[in-house]
C-alpha cells in the first residue's frame, strides 16, 4: 500500500457502553457522537484490561482535576470504575489514565507531567488496598490504636515502610 493510500486509510469505530456515562461538568460529551471514522494519523489505542479501546487521540480531554487525598475510599472505587475522565463516551478507570497521557502516547503529555506523581501515590495505595479481603480490614490495618483512619500520606508512609522492612 503506497504512503497516499496508508494516509486515507481510516478505522471505523463504534462507539458502545454497557455503562450509562455522565460527562464531568466542564467536558464535552462524547456520547452524542455516532459512529465515526478516524483517521489513522488521529488513532489512538489503549488496552483496559483486556480490552483493546480505540479512540480518537485528539479528542482526549485534559485530566480532570480532581485531588483524591481526603477520600481515600472513593480512590479505591474511582481507580477501577470511573467517569472522571470520559474518552469516545467511556469512563475511564483511574489505573488506565497513564495510557492516555504518558508521554509515549503524544497525547497531552504536559497534563501527565503534572499529574504523574499525584497519580504515583494513588497507584500505590489503591494496589495496596487489593491485598485486602475488604475495606475494613485495609482501614483496620491503616488506623491508629484509637481505630483514627491514617490520613493520605500517613498511609503512604506506613506502605513505604512496610515494604522497606519485607525488603530488608
């Protein structure tokens, strides 16, 4: 295939959801846009889970700005089920954001250098939470003697060194 023929060549998209999406107020709402070609040159893929998820690179909203330190539980939640961020109409789970902004993908690659190590910490508290039957337990392991839950970066502490004294 010549370079002019690869250069219109263009994926069709269909734009599904099990989910019902409500866009973040302040974002566009994709929804409303049917099924749609995109031009290779604007194709973007990422793979959640094991999904594989095409979607247009520059329609890709700036991260939202949202600061999840006070609500740790809501970070658990938000990390594997999310519409903060809404892309071709799908929420996207918190844990995916990195494949949309990272540097390596070319697409708002200043918003990832901004959001990179905020997002770092949330990665290391909700991967942390996983190793919890329960959200009890995760708090119960993450209190003080009095059962006073640890503030966000008491816990991030606690992790770092737990994880120093197993590597020890």
């Amino acid at each position: 295939m010549g370079q002019a023929q690869a250069a219109r060549t263009t994926t069709a998209v269909l734009l599904l959801s099990s989910q019902q999406v409500s866009s973040p107020p302040g974002h566009l709402d994709f929804r409303a846009i049917p099924q749609q070609s995109i031009p290779s040159a604007k194709l973007g893929v990422a793979l959640l889970g094991d999904e594989r998820f095409e979607y247009d690179k520059t329609r890709v909203p700036e991260p939202p700005t949202i600061h999840l330190l006070k609500d740790i539980d809501r970070l658990c939640e938000e990390w594997e089920s999310s519409n903060l961020l809404c892309v071709g109409g799908r929420g996207i789970p918190v844990k995916h954001w990195g494949k949309f902004y990272k540097r390596a993908k070319g697409v708002k690659t200043t918003a990832w250098d901004a959001l990179r190590v905020e997002w770092g910490n949330w990665k290391f508290i909700a991967e942390e939470r996983q190793h919890y039957p329960d959200t009890a337990s995760f708090w119960h392991a993450f209190s003080d003697g009095n059962g006073k839950r640890f503030l966000y970066q008491q816990i991030l502490n606690s992790i770092a060194e737990q994880r120093t004294s197993a590597a020890a």
